[in-house]
C-alpha cells in the first residue's frame, strides 16, 4: 500500500481539499450551521477552536490527513473529513473525522465524499481494508456508515474520551478489499438515484 499524501479529489459537485489555514472561515461558518461543537459525539471544532483544530491535523500529517470539503459551484467549505489511522505495512487506513454543515446533511455530500475517498483508498493506494468509527451514542453515524456497506467489526468499550470527559465506547466497522467492487456499484447508484 502506497500512503496517502496531499491531493484534491472531485466528484459529483463535491471537492476534498487538503486542510490548510485559508481554509479557517470556512470551517467556522459550516460548524456554525447547526452549532455542531455542541454536540458531544463529534469532532466539530468550536469556531474560536478552528485554527487550532487545522494545526493539530497538520501536526498528525505522519497519521492523519484532513481535507477540507467544499461545494464545487459556490467553492464554500461545507465540512471536514480524513483518513486516519494509516497503517500502510497492513495496508490499512481509517475514514473519520467527518463532519457537515447542518445544512448538507442527509445530501449527496456524504455518500459522494465516502466514494471518492474509498475509490482513491482501494484502488489508487492498494489498501486492504478501510475502517471506521464512532461513539456508541452517535446513532446517525452509525446508520450512515452502515448504508454505505461497511459491516460492524465490533464495539471497543470505554475507549476514548469525549469532549465532555465522559467515556465513550467506539463502534468499529470497516470495508474489505473483496466487498468493495459491489459496495462501489451500490453508491454510484444512490448518487444516480438521487
């Protein structure tokens, strides 16, 4: 597996931009939509958060690279997402950090973002799997990862902190290889369809 480095891919009126500091107002405004830092199952940045939010992505580059999502036609930022927890020896990443406007929820947003980043992760960087994950409470994460064809590995209980310092349990789920010809036709598709 070859390890992911900076790129910007685009699909479907979606662009994922490697997260940089221009990007700062941008992010502010989308984790405004929705007031998503209030939320205590997610990543969202509070806004007087966000550059130290794009810093400490850039700090993990070794394990962590973080695109900035934009919508292609307005060029606004909409939300955040990376991989994670690359591991290229057993050519494996994780998908995570994932984020959205309140407002591109429940859009083609998401399912476009997980295609081009599954896409460029199975075929591009030869991974063998790619995993996910989230906390036990965040139910619209786990019905989203769930719709994509992502099967539950298991549950890592009392495994990270959330922002609130209570303890959360962390849903594992992940895509192999072999399943992901069928999992690609399935979400091109939901973006036909849709």
């Amino acid at each position: 597996m070859r390890a992911p480095t900076a790129l910007t891919l685009a699909h479907n009126g979606v662009r994922l931009e490697p997260l940089a500091p221009h990007h700062a107002d941008g992010l502010r405004a989308a984790a405004a939509d929705g007031e998503l830092w209030k939320l205590r199952i997610t990543s969202v940045p509070e806004p007087d958060h966000v550059d130290q939010y794009i810093f400490k992505a850039a700090e993990m580059r070794a394990s962590r690279l973080a695109f900035a999502v934009v919508d292609a036609a307005s060029s606004a930022v909409i939300g955040s997402t990376s991989y994670h927890d690359i591991v290229t020896e057993l050519e494996r990443v994780e998908i995570g950090y994932t984020w959205y406007a309140q407002s591109w929820q429940r859009t083609h947003v998401n399912t476009s973002c997980k295609l081009m980043l599954l896409t460029h992760a199975f075929e591009t960087l030869g991974c063998a799997l790619v995993g996910f994950r989230t906390d036990n409470f965040n139910f619209a994460s786990q019905a989203a990862i769930t719709r994509l064809g992502a099967k539950l590995d298991g549950v890592l209980r009392h495994h990270a902190l959330r922002r609130d310092n209570t303890v959360r349990d962390t849903h594992m789920y992940s895509i192999a290889r072999g399943e992901w010809p069928e999992i690609k036709a399935h979400l091109e598709y939901k973006l036909k369809r849709d």
